[in-house]
C-alpha cells in the first residue's frame, strides 16, 4: 500500500479510500465486515462513510455496520482514519424533516456528531465532512461549533464534500479569521470523464492546502469497462450514460485505447486519478470482495506519458479557469 499524507495535515492516510456507502443497500452486514478486514489486510487504512448512508427507513445502517465491525477490536478502531459526513436530514421522508434536524447549525451539528458516534461505536471521528455546502448558515457558526467538537475530543479534523472552489476559499477565510485548523480535504466528484473540478475545485483545495478525495473515480461504471460488459451481457449501471452517442463513442475509444496498451479499464482509470495533482486518492465502494481486490492493481499501475496524453485527447479537461470560458 501506498501512504501520503491528507492536504496540509500530518495525517498518513492510504491511497486507496475505502467508501462504505453500499455496505446495508448492496452488501450485508457479514460481507461487509469481510471487506473491511481485506481492506485493513490490503493496508487500506481511510474508511469513509455518512450518516445518510442505508437511505431511506434505513438511514444511519452503514455506520452501524461499520461500528459493529469496528466493536469487534483487534487493533481496527486504532488503524484506522475514519470519516463519516454531515447535512442530510435522517428522516426517511425529507419532507417531513423537523427544524434543525438536518443542514450545518450547531445545534444540527452537535446532535448529528452525537449520533454517529453512537452509531459507530467509539468516541472520536478522525474527519467530519460537510456533505454539501449550507447556504443558509454561516461560516462563523460552523467553525464554532467544529472547534467546540474538536476540544471536547470527538472529531480531530474537518472536511468539505461537494463544494465549490469560492466555498472552499469562503470556509477557510473564516476559519482563518478564528485561528482555527479550517478544511483539510475536499471530496469532490472528480474521473476522466468528468473533469469540471479542475477548473476552480482542485486549484482552490490545492492552494488551501486540501487533500482532494475523488468520488465516483469509475463514472458510476462507465469507465470500467462498461462497453465489454455490455457485449458480455452484464447489466452495466451506466445504461444511462451509452444511450448518447457522443458518450459511447469516448468509451469506445477509451477501452480501444486500454486494450491496445494491454491493460484494464478500470485499474487505468483509478490510477489515473492517482497522477493527478492534489489527489490524496479516489474512494472505491465495493458492493462485493471482488471489486475491492481488483482495485488495488492500480496502485501498482505506471501510465506512460502517450498514455495520458492519448487519455487527455478521449476525455480532454475544461482548462483552468477563467480560461476555460473565457481568454
């Protein structure tokens, strides 16, 4: 396994991100737990989670599989950097959320904490990401009550999830402001396919100092060999995605490309991920044994510079910004 520290911190965190978020939905509580002892064997030691994950009446399970995992003790609890995520109301019909029972006040923060670390079953979180950017609460009231967190012991670091470059730069102006820590990392949907956060995202968590933690590294299937599977007569969840011409054409390129280089679509797009600049690493959520294990090639995996350059020609990036849009 390879290690490197998490943005800015002295955090030694994996490479490879362990997302749980089909442990109860697509993996049960038994088959779970073994991916997690494989992951931990592999050297895998960032385990990313929400309070969210389970969804629906289930809400709030997939912590609860990763408590119970981490219960059983042998030194996981110790090993491992655990993150799990806040914003997302817990009521299985949103619509009928009470006040204050989802999005980043403090009296949502402290309550949501409290409850995951029930639910995990130890008393600290070593990252505590905000799952969606709050519009409605200001940056002065979260950092008062992440700092109120962090001295009482129950989280060490805070992160970002699906925010904007400027929301990024926002947070940390205002941590600044406080003599607090700010964001430390920044996940963020982010593959070959889908590159638009490398027009302000990436430069912003890079210039903040954020480890960037892709999620989605594999577009949802589309980049892991959907094409072949197709013809194999898998049921590939990027169904979606081929129906559009201009999509299928990329991926065909795509796997032509990888085939002539002799290597696996998926492993290639994963370690491509791992070259890019600010990545701490991408977060693989296996539904099954065999999906965590054949994500960890790619650790191994050197991409040639025609490679990546024939790479930028299929899934060519938006360009920095304002260049991107403007001149």
């Amino acid at each position: 396994m390879r290690y490197t520290q998490l943005g800015r911190t002295g955090l030694k965190v994996s490479r490879i991100v362990l997302g749980t978020m089909n442990f109860g939905p697509h993996a049960d509580e038994a088959d779970s737990h073994a991916m997690m002892d494989a992951a931990l064997d592999a050297g895998i030691n960032f385990f990313d989670t929400a309070n969210v994950y389970g969804w629906g009446e289930n809400k709030g399970r997939t912590e609860k599989i990763v408590g119970s995992w981490l219960a059983q003790g042998g030194g996981r609890r110790d090993k491992v950097v655990l993150a799990t995520k806040v914003y997302g109301s817990m009521a299985a019909d949103t619509d009928t959320t009470w006040p204050n029972h989802d999005r980043l006040s403090a009296l949502n923060i402290r309550r949501a904490v409290d409850a995951s670390l029930k639910r995990l079953q130890t008393d600290h979180i070593d990252l505590y990401q905000f799952h969606h950017v709050d519009r409605r609460t200001p940056w002065e009231e979260i950092w008062q009550a992440v700092d109120v967190l962090v001295q009482q012991g129950k989280i060490l670091y805070a992160g970002s999830s699906n925010h904007a470059g400027w929301h990024i730069a926002q947070a940390n102006e205002a941590a600044r402001r406080r003599n607090s820590l700010g964001l430390v990392s920044e996940q963020c949907l982010y593959n070959l396919h889908e590159r638009r956060a490398e027009m302000e995202v990436i430069p912003a968590a890079e210039s903040y100092g954020l480890g960037v933690i892709p999620w989605s590294p594999l577009g949802g299937g589309l980049l892991g060999g959907a094409l072949r599977k197709e013809r194999e007569g898998g049921g590939a969840r990027s169904a979606g995605a081929l129906s559009r011409g201009a999509v299928r054409e990329q991926v065909q390129a795509y796997e032509d490309l990888v085939a002539e280089h002799g290597q696996d679509p998926a492993e290639v797009a994963l370690a491509w991920l791992l070259t890019r600049p600010g990545v701490t690493g991408p977060i693989v959520g296996p539904r099954t044994m065999e999906q965590l294990t054949s994500a960890l090639p790619a650790l191994d995996l050197t991409l040639s510079d025609e490679l990546l350059a024939s790479l930028d020609e299929i899934f060519p990036g938006p360009g920095p910004s304002p260049e991107a849009f403007a001149w």
